[in-house]
C-alpha cells in the first residue's frame, strides 16, 4: 500500500546508475529518486557484481511504499531500467542480472529461494513445464539440475530474455509465448506442471480455467504456489488477497485425483491430475 502518490500512475519513469547521487536527489533506501516536470528520475548503484532480482525489488518497494512510482506500468519500466543500466551494455547487464539471481537463489540468499527450492522438492518424474514463467529464474534451475523443462508466459519480451539466457548458460529450456488458460501444450505432455505465484494474477474464472489446462498437460502433478498478503501488490499485478481457504475452494472447483493443501512461505496447492 502507498502512503499517498507523489507522482500519478501515467508518469514516466527514467533511470540510471550512479555509484553516488548528485545533488537534488532524495535518499530512499538503496535507491535516490527526484520528480522532474513530466517524470521521476532514479538512481541506483547497482553494478555487474550486485544487480540481481531480489535487489531490484526490495530497492524499487521501498519507493512503491513511499508513493514515488505507482501501479504496475511504472514498477515494470523501473524495474527493466534499473537491469539494463547495471553494465556497460545491455547484454552484459542482462547477463550479470541473470547470473546474480540464480545464484542467491540457489544460496537461499534470495527471499524466493525457499519458495524455488519448495517447489523443486515437489516435483515428480523427469520432465516440467512452468506455466507464467516471467524471466525463468525457476525453469533454468530445473533444466540445470537435469530436468527436460518447458517453460510458458504471456509476455514475449520475458521469454526472449528467458531464451537468451538459457543460450548462453548452455541450459536447455523450451520457452513459448502462451496463455495459462489456454495452454501450447499437448495432453499429457509433461510430468509436472508449475503455477508458481502466477494464479493471484487471475480472476476466478481465469484461475479455473488455467488449472483445467495445467491438469490436462500434466502427466504425474500439478504444483501451485501463492503468496499470502494482506494486501494485494498491486505494482505485482496482484488482483486478489489469498489464504489456504481460496486454495481448497479451488480444488472443490475442477476435476482432479488428489489434492493437498498447506504452507510453507505462502500458500501451497498439490494436484494429482484425474
């Protein structure tokens, strides 16, 4: 939740790393920010060593909290701002961004990593697909740890930079644009399916219907994660507050084999497909 807007929703939002902010600047966090005539201008210190997922984000809500960037557009265009200027070159800031955050998660240094390694605790049989993949943290995971892995989005810019990641890592991922509700994939095509802090993105029906898919495509097991919020993160486009509750009422809702619920950093849902 803001504490009341500095700027409106439609401001733009520019950005670029200074290893110390010049005058005129306020101090918020590890972020420096100040309002121009038409936008806001941030400034991180971010470099190659340093930028990573989980930097971006506790630096950019901690300016959500204090009402400089509001609403999902301007979190975004902060967000892609902030990993891009973090090297020399585009690449190499992609790059380093990429490398840095597989790395805390895979430390545990990251506040995803429990709900990664929750989540690759829970697999079953050899192959995955993740279904809202975004930039495909979890699905490179699974590729590295010898996993046949499929991952799907809705946003063609998240799996171009999933794609050119996995090339250059030399992971194999099969990364698609495509819909949660209406899934590329064939029956039965993977073992397990992962929805992972993508159904509070969904209204109801959306999250019937992409449950329905995911339990179509899956093979052994379908995998559900959400976070638990007292307030939908409305910069996450988060469009619902959960609890173990909505989870069993969605279960009750689509036709399945088996299914368990608990938490564990949020909230939990196990499939076994009909």
């Amino acid at each position: 939740m803001t504490t009341g807007a500095i700027c409106p929703p439609s401001t733009t939002v520019a950005v670029r790393r200074m290893d110390s902010p010049p005058a005129g600047f306020q101090r918020c966090g590890s972020l420096s920010w100040r309002r121009r005539a038409t936008d806001v201008e941030i400034v991180h210190p971010f470099d190659r060593s340093s930028i990573s997922d989980s930097a971006m984000v506790a630096g950019l809500v901690g300016l959500i909290e204090s009402g400089v960037i509001v609403g999902q557009p301007a979190f975004e265009d902060a967000a892609v701002g902030m990993i891009r200027s973090a090297a020399s070159t585009e690449a190499s800031s992609w790059a380093a961004f990429y490398d840095n955050s597989i790395a805390e998660l895979r430390a545990g240094t990251s506040p995803f990593g429990p709900i990664h390694r929750r989540a690759r605790s829970l697999l079953s049989g050899r192959s995955v697909l993740e279904v809202g993949s975004c930039f495909g943290f979890f699905a490179l995971q699974c590729a590295e740890d010898g996993y046949a892995v499929s991952a799907c989005d809705i946003s063609p810019g998240a799996i171009g930079h999933l794609r050119s990641a996995a090339r250059r890592r030399g992971t194999p991922v099969d990364a698609v644009v495509g819909d949660a509700t209406d899934l590329p994939f064939a029956t039965d095509s993977s073992d397990t399916v992962t929805l992972i802090h993508l159904l509070e993105h969904l209204d109801p029906q959306g999250v019937l219907d992409a449950l329905g898919e995911a339990l179509r495509v899956a093979r052994r097991r379908v995998v559900v994660a959400v976070p638990f919020e007292e307030h939908p993160s409305e910069h996450f486009g988060h469009l619902a507050r959960l609890r173990v509750d909505d989870l069993a009422g969605w279960a009750a809702q689509v036709r399945h084999g088996g299914a368990e619920t608990f938490t564990d950093h949020g909230g939990w849902l196990v499939l076994t497909p009909p």
